[in-house]
C-alpha cells in the first residue's frame, strides 16, 4: 500500500480504473436486466443484490489473497517463499501485506454499495435488525468464503507446477455462473456450486434469505448457515495452505 | 543436544520426478529419490564464525534451509538454539539474521528506509534498540546513504548492503548468510564482512555462511566445513585446513621487463597480461624457491619477490580437481576418509 501512495499517479488511475471498471460492470448488467425483464423470477433489482454480494466478496478477498492465488506459485519457483518463512509473521499475512492496495478497494466497494441502495430503494425493501446483522455476516462470510477459494487454489502451487490456469477457471469462469439465480441452472451445477465448492453460499443463498425467495428446506438451512460456512470454509483452507507447506518443508519443492 | 547448533545424522531426501517421453510421464510417472544431505553431524558453539564451502549442488543452502527450520530433515536430528528449528521457526527466526546473497528480502518498490521500519515491526524491536542497531548498521554499511532511494534503484554492491544491514536490525544472535557477496564490488564486499566480523566480535552473533568465494572465509571464518554431495568432507579450524591440505607457497615476482613465457617443473606458473607479473605455487617436495629464482633470473631482470601464504581458494580449487570421496586424489585422500 506504501509503494502505491508513493507513485499517486499509479494509486490515483488504480483507483479510476476500478470504479469505471465496475461501473461499467453495473450498468451494463442493469441495462441488460432491464431488457429482459426478470430471470425465473429475479428482477433486475434482484439480481443486483445478487452481483452486490458477490462483487463485495470478490474485491475485498482478492485484495488481501489474489497474491496467494496467482503468485505462491512464482514466489515457489523463484526461492522467495524462503524469505517469507524466514520472518517471524504468517505466510499468508506476509502476502496479504504485499497484496493490499487500497485503491483497488474503493472503487469497487462504492460502486457495489449505490447499486445496491438503489435496488434496495426501488422494492422499498425493509430493514430489520436481523436483516442488518445477517446481511453483514452474510457479506463476511462472502469475503471468507472467496478468500478461502484462492488460498485453496495458491495452495495448489505445492503439488503441481503453473495451476494459476486452474485458479483462474474458478474465480472467473465459475464464479461468473454465480452473477445469476442458480435456480436456471441444471441441478449438477447447483449442487457443485453448494457443496463442492461453496460460490453459490458467497451470494445466492444470502440472496435468497434477504430477498424472502426462500422455497426449500435446504435453502432456508443453507442460508441460515451460510455465514458459519464461511468460517468453517476459510478455517479449512488454512489447514490446506499449511499442509502445503508442510509438503514444501519435507521437499522442498 | 549441546551446542548453540548440533545436528546428529541429519540426512535430507527429495522425491523428484524422473524424466521420460511425453506419454509414458504422463501415464508412469517415476520418482527417484536425491540424497541432498547425507548423515552430515557437526556442533557449532555460540560466537563461531563458521564457513559452509562446497561446489554448486554440495548441500550448503540446503543445510541452511534446515537450520532456518525452512526443510524438515527426513532423518536424524538438528537443534538450533536449543530447540528444533522447524518446529520453533518462528521463535528462532526473531533471533536470526539471514541474508540471501541471490535474492532480495527488501521491499521492491519502497525506499530502504520503509523496508527498515517495516522490518522493526515485523521483529517487534523496541524503537531504543532500533536505533541502536541502525546507528550500528550506519556506522560500518553506510545505510543512510542509501535511505531515501528505492530498492529497485540500488545498485547489487548498495542492496548487499542494505540487506545486510536489515537482518541486523533486530539485533540476531546467529546470523545465517547464503552467499552474502555474490556478484558485488569489492569495496561492498569488504564493508560487509567487516561488518558481519564486528557484529561477531563486539556483539557475540554467531556466524554460519555459505559461499563459493574462499577469500570471504578466509577474511571471516575461524572454521571451515567443506561439504561435497551432502555429506561432510572436512570440518576444521581454517588454519588447520590449510595446513592439513594447502603445504604449498604463493610466490608473486615482479619483473623490470616483461617474460612471455616461462615453465619449470614443481611449480604451476600463471603470469597476469603483460607479463611483468608473474605467480607461482611451488610443490615443496619438488622444487625449492632458491632454484625458482635463479630459473627466472637467466630469463628476466627480477624487481621484486613477494612470498605469500597460498590462499585457501586456490586449495579448495585443488581439493575439486582431485575430486572428493572415492576419486580423492591420494595427497587428499587420507584426512577425512579414515
């Protein structure tokens, strides 16, 4: 972040480049939305609430582990893992430190938050307490759910060569089918996108909640839980991330 | 385990993957297993400066990565500081200084002064003691010179220095130095084993280094460990090792005019361009230097003579053309394989 502030032409055009970034975004998913009136029941309002969550998630956890995802691999290759572990401060705090830049942040976060007020706005939608504690567990447990993806596939680095194909796959591709009601979606991608690798409990499933478009028992529990599995997920890409190291420190490689 | 560093039998395996053609690698993919260390003991005692020599692929990073607690051993034991290094990494790592010569652990885009300060908080140092060791690190490295300009702009002799003084900065008690003056001006090389002498002299640091360069050891290192395929070879007080496997004389002449060509029997001749210069290293047993002299003498007018002690690069050179292990030479052969 310090490096940034020293060059302020680079911190001001990061901050620039994200906001239009995710305006863009924004409005063109809106524009299209609108076109199409709604989705197997998602208006365009809906499904803002939907892209908010996931944004929200995204941005924050790619700030503090895009580092791990894309880079763990390099910093294997080159022997500069080593200087991390010679440091008495955690791995993956070391590269969180080295990813946080905050005009990466900015953008993105106010962008998110106008579009969803004004969804918010257009379906009067009320505000409760429970909504207001659930809704903010619901975007943490987002951030821990994204951010134990990418430490899950920067792991990968310890047992294969190059995955970053592999990470890009999930955080772009895969994660894009989350931007829309997974109710369209053959039920294979459905339950992959629930119970193999959670993506759909980042937005879907708080969205369902806040939304009131709750139809199932398993959506209800899911939802309900969806804030603990992003605990549990993030504890357990921890435990991923160490057993790596593990394997770097018996091999060294 | 006694010792500020003991390691008993320590061995360490790699699994690396065996080579084959395209579709056999990807269907059967054999694995053959690298000895990187080999039953290597040895005991280092608080306040050594011990030298780690060895030619490329020896062992020597590798054992330093197990005394940093960055490899576990496959076998045998190592203690660091009175605990295992992998196990209390953490702990052992705000007592230890590591500078790796071939990569950079400053901060790339910041200013060497952010990458200190950083680093103070990193290690928790007390800001008195921060001080204290930066006016230290100021005093022998020339750091403030460089405090302003990023670490991308320094150049290798300045960032040698700069890393140098930043694994003092928290004033370690071992200090673990991977090729420290690779690639480096002499005049930075020289600030920075003078320095790494004082923090061992006037500070009690104790001093693990591994280089290719046998003129850092013979500046610094009251020990040499020479190491060769992961195992030991020889392990000793730098004098005695030179005693044990130097023996022959440097012998520097210096000629009013220049000789283009000169050979004698029981002496390797090497003359610098020009030819004014020339060096010998004399084989006692065949050749005398009183004989040397008058060869050299019916050939050219000799302005001066300058007898030197050979230096240990030049016996370590020897050891690796004799070979280690089973092709020593037999002159080599004797001291480490009883």
């Amino acid at each position: 972040m310090r490096s940034r502030r020293i060059c302020r032409f680079t911190f001001y055009a990061g901050i620039f480049a994200n906001f239009y970034s995710y305006f863009v975004t924004y409005a063109l998913f809106w524009v299209i939305a609108t076109r199409f009136g709604n989705i197997d029941g998602w208006g365009v309002e809906d499904m803002t609430v939907l892209l908010g969550f996931n944004a929200l998630a995204y941005s924050v956890s790619g700030v503090l582990f895009s580092y791990a995802a894309y880079q763990l691999d390099n910093e294997i290759v080159s022997g500069n893992l080593d200087s991390y572990l010679v440091r008495p401060m955690g791995i993956l705090q070391q590269m969180a430190c080295r990813s946080f830049v905050v005009d990466a942040l900015i953008g993105p976060i106010f962008v998110t938050v106008v579009f969803m007020v004004v969804a918010f706005e257009r379906i009067s939608y009320q505000i409760t307490a429970f909504n207001f504690i659930y809704l903010a567990a619901a975007v943490t447990s987002g951030i821990l759910i994204q951010s134990g993806a990418m430490i899950i596939l920067g792991s990968l680095s310890f047992w294969s060569v190059h995955p970053q194909k592999i990470a890009s796959v999930v955080l772009t591709e895969m994660r894009a089918l989350t931007n829309l009601p997974l109710s369209i979606f053959p039920d294979f991608v459905r339950r992959g996108l629930t119970y193999a690798l959670p993506l759909a409990l980042v937005n879907y499933y708080p969205s369902l909640m806040i939304m009131r478009k709750v139809e199932t028992n398993e959506e209800f529990v899911i939802g309900l839980l969806s804030p603990l599995a992003g605990v549990c997920f993030f504890i357990f890409s921890i435990y991923v991330f160490s057993a790596g190291l593990r394997r770097y420190s018996s091999s060294g490689a | 385990m006694g010792g500020f560093i003991q390691a008993e039998a320590l061995s360490l395996d790699y699994v690396a993957t065996k080579g084959g053609g395209f579709f056999k690698s990807l269907f059967l993919g054999g694995h053959e297993t690298i000895h990187a260390i080999k039953d290597v003991s040895f005991s280092i005692e608080e306040g050594e400066v011990v030298g780690l020599v060895g030619p490329n692929g020896a062992g020597k990073s590798t054992l330093l990565k197990v005394l940093l607690g960055i490899l576990a051993p496959t076998s045998g034991e190592v203690s660091v500081m009175g605990g295992d290094p992998f196990k209390q990494r953490r702990d052992n790592s705000y007592k230890t200084g590591v500078v790796f010569g071939h990569r950079s652990q400053l901060w790339w885009d910041l200013p060497v002064s952010d990458s200190f300060n950083l680093l103070k908080k990193i290690y928790k140092v007390p800001e008195g003691v921060y001080r204290q060791n930066l006016s230290y690190a100021e005093e022998h490295l020339g750091i403030y010179a460089l405090w302003d300009v990023p670490v991308r702009h320094l150049t290798p002799g300045q960032r040698a220095l700069a890393e140098t003084g930043a694994a003092s900065v928290h004033g370690p008690r071992l200090l673990i130095l991977d090729e420290p003056a690779s690639g480096i001006d002499i005049s930075a090389r020289r600030r920075i084993m003078e320095f790494v002498k004082r923090l061992n002299r006037e500070r009690d640091a104790t001093v693990v280094m591994a280089t290719h360069y046998m003129n850092d050891t013979d500046e610094l290192c009251g020990r040499v460990i020479l190491i060769d395929h992961g195992s030991i070879v020889a392990d000793m007080p730098l004098g005695a090792f030179r005693q044990r496997y130097g023996g022959r004389r440097a012998i520097k002449v210096d000629l009013n005019a220049p000789m283009v060509e000169f050979s004698i029997e029981g002496a390797a001749a090497s003359p610098e361009p020009g030819g004014l210069t020339w060096r010998f290293r004399l084989d006692p047993g065949r050749i005398t230097m009183g004989r040397l002299i008058d060869a050299i003498s019916e050939r050219a007018e000799i302005a001066r003579v300058t007898v030197e002690d050979e230096r240990t690069e030049d016996i370590v050179h020897e050891i690796y053309l004799s070979g280690l292990g089973d092709n020593l030479a037999p002159e080599y052969a004797e001291p480490w394989m009883e």
